[in-house]
C-alpha cells in the first residue's frame, strides 16, 4: 500500500470518527434557539485539521528516514508526546556508546535526589592539639568534579567543558586552615575505600586510558584523575594517592607543614577537621550530559551500588541502574545490556525505545535535568560545534555516542511541533564519519511535521445559500 493510500484510509477512519462523536452529541443540546445551517459538515475532517496534518507530517517523515537511515544496523524512533510518529528497529539492541549515559543520569537522579551534594571530609584521629594533627584523612565520597583551581580553568577553556561545575579543593584546603591546623607530620592520608579498587574495565580498548578519554575510577579522584592535560591528558596510577600530594600542595602553600602523602583508611572515630561539599547533584548530572564526562557516569554507577547494596562496585551499580529504570516504567528487559556506565565498553547494547522512553521521563518531578542538561546544537557541551550553520541551531537538545563504527543521537526538538527522538547507527565509519551521519539524522527529524497545509489536504466547503 502506498503512502497516499495508507494516508487516504487515516483519513476516512478519522471522518468516521468524528461522524460517530457527533452522532452522539448532536442531538442533545438544551438551547431552543433556532437551528443553525452548518457552513462545514459535521462529518468533515475539516474538523480536525491538525490531526490530519500530524497524519501526513508522520508518513513523510517515515518515508524520508526509511529512504536515508534505514538499516539492519540502525535504529531510529521520533515521538510526539505519547504518538509514534516514525520508527525503524526500535527493538534491536546496538551499541549506543555515550547516549546511555541518559540511563545513567536518569538512574542517578531517581535514587540519590537532584538535591543531594557529594562531600569530600577532612578527618584526624583527633581534634588539633596547639595547631597539630598527627594525620590528616582525606577521605573521597565519590564527588566527580573535586578539581583544582588550574584544571577548572582549563574545563573553562574548552568548548565541549566549558561551564563544567567543580568543587574547589582549595577551598577545603582553607578550611582546614581555617580550622587551626598548622602541623601534620603524618602527612595526608587518601581514603577511597568508599569503593572497590577497579580502576578500568577489563574490557575497555587500551587507547581509552593512554588517550584521555577516561580517567581511572576511584572514590577519591581529583582533577579526572589526570595529573597533565596539556598539550595531552597523562593519567595518575593511584587517584586517591594523586588527591592527598594535591591537599598537601595546597596546604604547603598556605604554610602548613606536612609529612609525606600516603593512602589508607581513616579510623572510624574520626575527628571532622573540614568538608568540601559539591554543588547540587543535579547540577553534576547536567555537567556530566553535557561534556559527556565518562568518568562522572562511572561513578554515579559505583555510588548507586553503595546506595542501593552498600558494595561500591561497577557491576552492583547497574544491577541498582536497571532496577531503578525498570521501576520507572523503562522496558529495559528488552534489550538493555550495561557492562559500564560511561558507554565507552562495546559490549553495552541499548535500543531506541528505551533511550526515548528514558528522556521521557524528564517530564516527571525532580528528573527535569535529563532535558535541561543536554547540551543544545551550536551552543554547548558535546555539541557546541555540531550543526552550527542549520536550523537546529540553538533549538534542538541532544547526547551524542560515538565510537569508531558508533554513532547516536538522543534529543528533543520543537521546529513548529515538538518531538523526541533517538538514532543509534552501528556499521563500518569512522568517528567524523560518524558525526557527519547523525548530523543527517538530526536535519531530517526537523523536517517534521513537513505537510500541506489543511486547506489543501481539504477543500473549502462550498458557502450555503
């Protein structure tokens, strides 16, 4: 059947529709005026002229993404509000690479609360005797943006960072001044054992850690774990060993004398000295989509294991993720695999329901991040210099994917009707290549709702005499 024909028979079905409401309605009406001479039938479609254009706009947007991304590697899914306007595969599972982080996000948001704050302590065994603690703990809550004043300044410089939230750990350092401390002979002890000892999946391509794309995963991680970013980001072995020679720096600067940094775990009757507490979560959350932060999802992943069974693991946190999402109403028993929560790993499988089904829940209370911390086309994030010189232009949000043979788009766009989407592309390309292919997907979905106007899918009624 063709598109006109399909198109034909929605219109007849509507026609009948609203023949059959009025013939229900008509009748009943308690006015004893006159009886007015309808100019447009009740039966018209002119009665419902939006639906009839939404109708078209659907068919041809069907017809132009089949043409252009169909494929037995691709899957695509546009909605407008709770109706499928057009979709191919969206069942199969692909590698949706960094697009899965909304499922993070989502997940996070749910079970910590988009108020809640990381906090970095300062602990001792106990409280400063004439300025002295024997040792200073440093001990990591999982905060993933403790940063540096020099690398903050450097997110800043950057397009696809700038705006990045991060919490000072100068100024923790100042609190600790603040709070007397004048001598640790000891030194600073850095205590991540708020998580496992995993740095990297095992599964994950060797380049990911000599290339910078992620830094290794621990409770207690300053600065991404990088210990360089120019010309190139060299990474720390040991991040909560890297945190405490940062803290001793600092204080050292301020003229507090310090032993050598160490790591271990801080006793259980510590005296707080001090405390870095981040920015609220959802704010995080919203960093994290929009510079697609890899090691931020990686551990919201490991806090949502502590939270939800108290093991700070990677494997815990999805099992807590799924849980969370399938609460929420996401089918993520039909297609979803997670082997980490950055989307770097290819063993990840997602598919265009479920990411559409999970931005869709941004209209739910205390979730609205999913929606306002994707980075917008031209303007920010993983997309401030993507679709610069379209239509799309600082009016479409989306998270991107991408991996060599990955590309992915998940968004929301409003050209005249407003729509989400999804688009997860899996083949033989290169990440520019790859780029390139979702920028097409993107133009094509904004080409809704591209229909006749209702005068011309229906003529104007003949007036009555």
């Amino acid at each position: 059947m063709s598109v006109w024909q399909r198109l034909t028979a929605a219109l007849f079905a509507i026609a009948a529709v609203v023949a059959g409401v009025f013939a229900f309605t008509g009748g009943d009406s308690p006015s004893a005026a006159a009886p007015q001479v309808a100019s447009t039938p009740l039966w018209s479609v002119r009665r419902v002229p939006q639906a009839v254009v939404d109708a078209v706009g659907a068919q041809r947007l069907q017809g132009v993404l089949d043409a252009d991304l169909g494929g037995d590697e691709t899957c695509f899914l546009v909605a407008g509000g709770s109706t499928q306007l057009a979709s191919h595969n969206p069942d199969t599972p692909l590698i949706g690479a960094s697009t899965q982080k909304v499922l993070v996000a989502a997940a996070t948001l749910a079970i910590l609360g988009p108020d809640s704050h990381y906090q970095t302590k300062a602990v001792a065994p106990a409280a400063p005797a004439d300025g002295t603690v024997e040792r200073l703990f440093l001990v990591g809550g999982g905060d993933p943006v403790l940063s540096t004043n020099d690398y903050r300044d450097y997110l800043e410089s950057q397009g696809k960072t700038k705006g990045t939230v991060t919490t000072s750990l100068e100024s923790l350092a100042d609190s600790i001044v603040a709070a007397g401390v004048r001598q640790i002979p000891g030194g600073v002890v850095g205590d991540d054992s708020r998580y496992d000892e995993q740095r990297w999946i095992p599964s994950w391509k060797s380049t990911y850690r000599t290339d910078g794309e992620v830094g290794p995963v621990g409770a207690l991680t300053v600065n991404d774990g990088f210990r360089q970013w120019t010309p190139r980001k060299i990474s720390v072995d040991d991040p909560a060993l890297y945190a405490a020679n940062e803290l001793t720096r600092l204080l050292t600067d301020r003229g507090v004398q310090v032993g050598p940094a160490s790591r271990g775990v801080a006793p259980p009757d510590a005296a707080p000295i001090a405390s870095a507490e981040s920015v609220p979560l959802s704010a995080v959350v919203a960093s994290m989509l929009s510079s697609s932060d890899n090691l931020s999802a990686e551990l919201f992943t490991k806090e949502l294991g502590v939270r939800v069974s108290q093991q700070g693991t990677t494997l815990a946190g999805i099992t807590a993720i799924k849980g969370k999402l399938r609460e929420l109403g996401i089918p993520v028993d039909n297609g979803l695999t997670l082997i980490d929560g950055s989307g770097l790993d290819r063993g990840n499988r997602v598919t265009c329901r479920i990411l559409v089904a999970t931005l869709g829940l941004g209209d739910q209370p205390g979730m609205r991040t999913l929606w306002d911390g994707l980075p917008v086309a031209g303007v920010n994030g993983t997309l401030f210099d993507e679709l610069n010189d379209t239509k799309l232009a600082g009016q479409m949000r989306g998270k991107t994917g991408s991996l060599d043979g990955v590309s992915g788009l998940l968004g929301m766009v409003d050209l005249g009707r407003s729509v989400r989407f999804a688009f997860v592309d899996n083949g033989d390309f290169t990440e520019r290549e790859g780029r390139t292919l979702r920028a097409k997907a993107a133009n094509l979905i904004a080409t809704y709702p591209d229909a006749p106007k209702a005068d011309d899918l229906v003529p104007q009624p003949t007036p009555s005499r």
